[in-house]
C-alpha cells in the first residue's frame, strides 16, 4: 500500500482510500496533548442496553476540561465517533474547549464504544460486533452523562452536546433519543440520511477541484484530471503485460496484485478516489485543494496531470513498504479489515479502519461509487463502482449478506427520520458547502417552532467551524461557531427560564 497516512484528527469519517493508504486500516496519530488531560474511566458502561438479563459491563474511557468550571457553568459534551479519543478533544483543538472557558463551564470527551480503548472484548471478532451500533452508543451517551451528574455534582448544571461527522449525527439522535439530557445539540457536518449505493461524494470532489478558493468555478480543471485519470484506468484495466510494466514502473505495483477483475478495480478505485481526502479535509488539513488544482493546471497533458497528481499524494511512494512496492489489491483491503486484534494499529487502539467499515454495512452504506445517471460528471471512474469493495465486502469480511444490506440502511432512516427528523427540537445543523457530506446533511429546515437550525458555509468542508479558529479559515467558519454558541446560551436560559434541569430518568435505562 502507499505510505503517506492521513491521520484521524478529531472529526471525519474515515474514507476507504484513507483504509487502502494506511499499513494498519487509520491512523490513530492525534498530537501530543495526552499529559495535559489525562485518560479518565467510567468503570460500569453497560454492554448491552436492550437486555435487561445481560450484566455484562465494560470500561469506557473520557477526557474532561474543568479548568474553568464554576458550580453551575454549562457542560459541553463532545461526543466520541469513529476513532480513537485523547487529550487533544477537550484542549481547545475544538471549539467545545472555547466555549467552555467563555461561560465558565466545562467540556468532556467520551470515547465511542470499540474505538480507542473503549473495548468490550479483546478482539474485534464479529460476533462482537454485534454490539457496536448507533443505538447502544448513544445509550452510553446517556449511561455516561447520569454518572458524571452523580459523580461530578452536576445537578445544577445544563448539558449541551456537540459532534462532527458521525459524531455529529450521533448529537443530533441524542435530542431525539433523549431530549431532557441536554439543552441542545449542535450537529455539524452530519450525514444523517443512510445510502446504500452513493455517487455524490465523488460528484462533489468534482465541484471541489473545479472550484478555487476565491469561489470561482472553473471545470476545464476537473475535466482535465478526470480525463487523465480515465486514461490511468484504462491501463490498469488492460490486463497484458506491457500495460503492467509499465504500472510497475509509474506506481512500484507489487507482482500478482492486479491479478483479478477485482484487484484491477480495487487499484483503478484508489487512484481516482485519492483526492475525495483533500477536498473532506480542506479547511483543516494539509495539503489544501488548491495545491491539487496547481499540478492539474501546469500539467501539459491530463494524463501528466493524474500521474503528477498522484505522486504528490503519495500513491508512488515505497517508503517503508514490503518489498518496496504498493498493494493495492482487493484481497489487501480485506486482510486490513479482517485483522480483528486491539493492536491492529500498532498502538493498542482497535481497529478503525474494521469498526467503522462494520457500522457501515450494519447501519449506514455511505459507499462511494463512480455516477450511475448519464452527463453527472464525478472524479471517480467506474472502477470504484465494483461491489467488491461494498457489498461484497460486508459479506466476505463480516458475513454480512449483500442482499440484506439495503434493508438494514433503510431500517437506520425510518427509526432515525432521515433529513427529516420527525419531532426534533433545540439542534444546529451546520455544513460546509464543498463538503460531500452536506449532500447527505440537513442544510436547511423550514421555519419552525422547536429550536430547530441550519447554515452552510460557502467554500467550507467538512466540520467547519467545529475547530477553534485558525489562521485562513473561510469566514463561514467564524458565522457558525459564533452562532452555535448563541444558540447555547439562549437555549440554556430557555431551560433556566422554564426552570429545567437535566433530568433523571432512571426509567429510560436498565439498571
């Protein structure tokens, strides 16, 4: 596999090009705050919510920022996700520190069950899995929370929750789940609408490297990298061995990895797929897309322009790998995702790559196929389409039957709602407009009476704002963290106003 990683920084749902990049599924790199907050434990997180005769508990591992906490300050909770947690959540990498330290409140990080150290077994077998879903996280959300009120002398104190990405569906649910817990959740960059088969991410990063970052749009770029890497695909597609040489030659490919119909899709899949990560990432991460659109401008040919591009993002690179050379073989993802040991990661810290890949064929599908509809122009070529890498994969490497995935996505929007949450009340979505994420995401919701918000940020991509403010961030960024923390305060007067108080109902869990 190539050797550049991306690592996994507070929000983003890992992308299955980021899996193919990465020696162990993601990287669970997060910085070097660990000393400053210390992992912490809730000892008694039950393993199963919806058994009263299953006692089985596990640890649940949290991160906490009261350094500017006075009794009675609000308790921002900023909900773990598909990842590893640390230190770094609560200490002001994200805005849930910032607000905490402006209203003399607090901010805690609660990991997500099976990522990390939250562990319930000691491997990640699939019949594990079992019990790594939305509903049971979102039960220890509400476990955890009651615990921390007791524990922590809370009970004056209002909750607030937040998220980015899968966490920030996750803090949307929770308003549904469990509205007296909290004054109001702010959902950033949520893809609260499951999909099976879903060719708008790669639509999307056409319209992203279309588009510069004044906010002028110019599709001879994309044209021009699409058409390079159609001719990058049509190499790798022609199965004689010259085609190959010359692949071993441009990417270093491994010997008998493009054996197969499905190998050659697989590689075809991870070439144009490969900038679906700068545009999720660019607000927040390097390298920008404006770097990308560099290469493909001064390129002399569109193939030049694939190859150049390529290289710059690292799918040339042997650095470090087996043999010197890159595997991008189907069978390598599945080796990947099928390693069910906690030290997949080489840190003790799961698996990622294999949890999330689980909750998307269990719950969600979000995959990332090239357009099926005539004249949609994508960045992805028909490569990534192969249901080798979907549904075929749910089966092969969890015993998921493809046929029944469909209907699991569809069970996860009618309890959810979808786009249209029936009922929900006091929750800020937020978008940014070049994130393919939003196309799944609430960005906007008629006038109405529950508290309910949405705003897009022009030019943002994923979780904007959800960071705290950084040199060269668009200004979207800076109108949504301005007003998620206005909605905040007004929604925890409304609370004081209505004399509210997180509630405990002890009713709503199994003891």
């Amino acid at each position: 596999m190539a050797a550049m990683v991306f690592a996994r920084e507070a929000q983003g749902i890992p992308l299955r090009q980021e899996i193919m990049r990465s020696k162990h599924g993601v990287s669970t790199s997060l910085g070097n705050e660990k000393s400053a907050y210390p992992e912490m434990w809730y000892e008694d997180q039950r393993l199963d919510h919806f058994n009263a005769e299953d006692k089985r508990t596990f640890k649940q591992r949290f991160f906490a920022n009261f350094g500017h906490f006075k009794p009675g300050g609000p308790i921002f909770i900023n909900i773990g996700g598909e990842g590893p947690l640390d230190g770094k959540e609560v200490s002001g990498y994200l805005t849930n520190a910032l607000f905490a330290n402006q209203t003399n409140g607090a901010t805690v990080a609660l990991e997500h069950r099976f990522y990390g150290k939250s562990q319930p077994f000691n491997s990640l077998a699939t019949e594990h899995l079992t019990y790594l879903t939305s509903r049971q996280a979102l039960h220890d959300l509400a476990r955890f929370q009651q615990w921390l009120i007791a524990n922590r002398s809370l009970s004056t104190s209002i909750f607030f929750c937040m998220g980015g990405s899968y966490p920030g569906s996750l803090a949307a649910w929770y308003r549904l789940e469990f509205p007296e817990m909290t004054a109001g959740c702010w959902s950033s960059s949520a893809p609260v609408q499951a999909q099976e088969t879903w060719p708008g991410f790669g639509e999307m990063v056409w319209q992203a490297v279309a588009t510069d970052s004044t906010g002028a749009v110019d599709y001879s770029v994309s044209t021009k990298l699409y058409a390079g890497y159609e001719q990058v695909a049509g190499l790798i597609q022609d199965a004689t061995l010259e085609s190959f040489k010359q692949l071993e030659e441009l990417f270093h490919v491994c010997p008998g990895t493009l054996a197969s119909q499905q190998d050659r899709d697989s590689f075809e899949s991870t070439i144009s797929t490969v900038v679906g990560t700068v545009m999720q990432y660019n607000n927040t991460k390097e390298p920008k897309l404006s770097a990308v659109r560099d290469i493909v401008i001064k390129a002399k040919t569109p193939l030049d322009a694939a190859l150049d591009v390529s290289k710059f993002l690292g799918l040339m690179d042997v650095a470090g790998l087996p043999n010197n050379c890159t595997d991008n073989s189907v069978m390598s993802l599945y080796k990947v995702l099928g390693n069910i040991t906690l030290d997949a990661d080489g840190e003790g810290l799961g698996n990622a790559g294999r949890t999330w890949t689980w909750q998307t064929c269990n719950e969600f599908g979000y995959f990332q196929t090239a357009t099926s509809v005539f004249g949609k122009a994508t960045m992805y070529t028909r490569g990534a389409s192969s249901r080798s890498m979907w549904e075929q994969m749910c089966e092969q490497v969890f015993g998921i039957e493809a046929t029944s995935v469909s209907a699991r996505i569809a069970h996860t929007n009618k309890y959810y709602g979808a786009k249209d949450p029936k009922g929900i009340s006091q929750v800020f979505f937020t978008n940014g407009a070049l994130d393919a994420w939003s196309l799944l995401g609430v960005t906007e919701y008629p006038s109405n009476s529950r508290e309910v918000y949405a705003e897009v940020a022009p030019l943002g991509s994923h979780c904007v704002g959800l960071y705290a403010p950084r040199e060269g961030e668009v200004p979207g960024a800076t109108a949504i963290r301005t007003r998620a923390l206005q909605l905040f305060q007004r929604w925890g007067r409304m609370m004081q106003e209505n004399g509210g108080e997180v509630i405990h109902t002890a009713d709503r869990f199994i003891v």
